[in-house]
C-alpha cells in the first residue's frame, strides 16, 4: 500500500475512468519494486498488473547514461556474427509410442524477420534452418535469436 497507494490516489483525482494503460518511470530504487505484482488496497485477488496494463520506462538520467555508452551491439553486427532463426521445421517425432508435431508459432516468423532486419541480417526461416544450417551459423554467431 506504500507504493500504490499514492500512485492510485493520484489517478483517481486525475478522473480518468477508461484508464487501462499505465507507463511508469521509477528511478534508483524504485525500479526493484514489482508493481505488476502488487496488490492494490489489499485485495490480495488482484494485482497491480491486472489492472492495468504497466509499461516501464528508463527515468532520464538513466537514458543519458546509456546515450553517452558505447554505440549498441544491434549496431555493430553483421550477417557472420549473428544467427536470427523463426520458426523452424521440426519433424514429427515419437513420444511415448505416439507421434507429435509441434506445429508452427503465431508471429514467430514476423518477429525473426523483424529482429533480422533490426540486426541487418537473413534469418533461417521454416524449412531453410535446418539442423545443419542452424549450427554451422552457431558456431560463429556473437548473437544469437531464436523465435
């Protein structure tokens, strides 16, 4: 209640029925706190992050910080030191003397072309990462994303 309850106090004077999203910017400590886990007003059937959809945002000192680091390894690599694999064909295998396929998974392939194109590079999409072409680009990938 500590630290929800201010943060409920002022969103209830903000008169804002239809609120459902929530972006927060802790700072030092603050950012330890699990807001999405904690119960409002002691309803201990409910959650902070079940009421609200809570987004967190680095605080501006902390974006100053990382501006002045160094440039971002998505930056600085390239098609031989990353490996962006989006659903792969997994064969039908048995388990327990019954066959299973585990089928593909919704979005997987947008997000590997997304993060492929993020690092400038050609995913292994479907039937194109096999076993093979996945290790042998393992092998020399400093990055490695599998959707």
């Amino acid at each position: 209640d500590v630290v929800i309850l201010p943060i409920l106090n002022m969103l209830e004077k903000c008169k804002l029925p239809n609120l459902k999203n929530l972006i927060l910017i802790p700072d030092s400590y603050t950012s330890l706190i699990p807001f999405v886990a904690l119960h409002p007003k002691g309803d201990f059937n409910n959650t902070f992050g079940s009421t609200f959809s809570i987004q967190m945002m680095p605080s501006l000192l902390v974006m100053g910080i990382l501006n002045e680091a160094h440039p971002t390894s998505a930056v600085m690599y390239d098609n031989k030191t990353a490996c962006v694999v989006g659903n792969p064909h997994i064969p039908i295998f048995e388990h327990n003397d019954e066959e299973w396929s585990l089928g593909r998974l919704p979005h997987a392939t947008d997000e590997a072309k997304w993060i492929s194109k993020l690092l400038k590079v050609q995913p292994l999409l479907h039937e194109q990462a096999t076993k093979l072409a996945v290790v042998t680009k393992l092998s020399a990938a400093q990055v490695i994303h599998i959707a």
